[in-house]
C-alpha cells in the first residue's frame, strides 16, 4: 500500500500543532502517560504510523517493552497505575463515540478526576483529540509506518 501524499504539510498546520503540543506538555501529565494515550488511541483506530511512532516515542522516553506490548489489553494486566487506568479509559470513551457508543460518562470523568487536575485532565483531552486528528488524516491518506517524527 502506498500513501496517497507525499507533500510537505502546510506550514500553518504545523505550526498550529506545535502550539498543540506545547499547550499539552504544559497541562503537567506525565509525558509517558502522554504516549501511552496516544498508543492505545492509535491502536483502537488502526492507526500504523502513530503507533509506531509511540511505541519508538515511549521507548525514547524511558518506558518499558512489558507496558507497550500490553497496553492493548490494559483492563487485564497489572502493569498500570490507577490513574493510568483512569486516564486510558477516558481516552477510549472520547475516541469510542461511534454508533451510539456512551463517550465519557460521568462515572468515567469522575474516575480520572479523582487523580488528576482541571488542567491536566484538559491535557489528557486535547492529546486525545490531538491523536484522533492525526490518525484520521493518517488513515485518510494511507500514510505509512516506519517514521518517527
């Protein structure tokens, strides 16, 4: 399969996510935590190059093979914190809302806010909106695994 383009991205858009990115990182979430969000997002949209590119991100950044290869199957290991737990299950509702899926229900939103702040739930939000859009656009476009950005 090849992707559809091959272009440079427009530099305003680039732009706009850097401005993303750095509004996230400010939200004060752990950057591991960070990646494993976009990891299990990507993995639920069937995203290849993000996950790729969060496994090669995570592992930079100090996390472990055993919670990369399991954060797929996250409800049944034991390899995550709480709030972790709360965190990647706020992510899949807001990344789950398809046919009449629930989305973030209050129990889940009270669950994550039970661990983290206003601002660091904002942050765990927008990393998750953040990754949808990269993933749709990847899917669109047929980008494909093996870069690192």
């Amino acid at each position: 399969m090849e992707a559809r383009l091959n272009s440079a991205p427009n530099p305003d858009v680039t732009t706009a996510v850097q401005h993303l990115y750095k509004a996230i990182h400010a939200g004060g979430v752990d950057p591991r935590l960070l990646a494993l969000v976009h990891l299990r997002i990507s993995q639920i949209n069937g995203c290849s190059p993000c996950v790729f590119a969060s496994v090669e991100g995570a592992r930079k950044g100090g996390e472990s093979e055993e919670r990369l290869h399991n954060v797929v199957a996250w409800r049944e290991t034991p390899f995550y914190t709480e709030a972790e737990r709360a965190a990647l299950a706020l992510a899949e509702a807001a990344t789950r809302v398809q046919d009449g899926a629930p989305g973030v229900t209050d129990e889940i939103w009270a669950a994550a806010a039970e661990h983290f702040s206003e601002e660091q739930l904002g942050a765990i939000v927008l990393e998750g909106a953040l990754t949808n859009f990269f993933n749709r656009i990847n899917r669109a476009v047929r980008e494909q695994a093996g870069k690192a950005w």
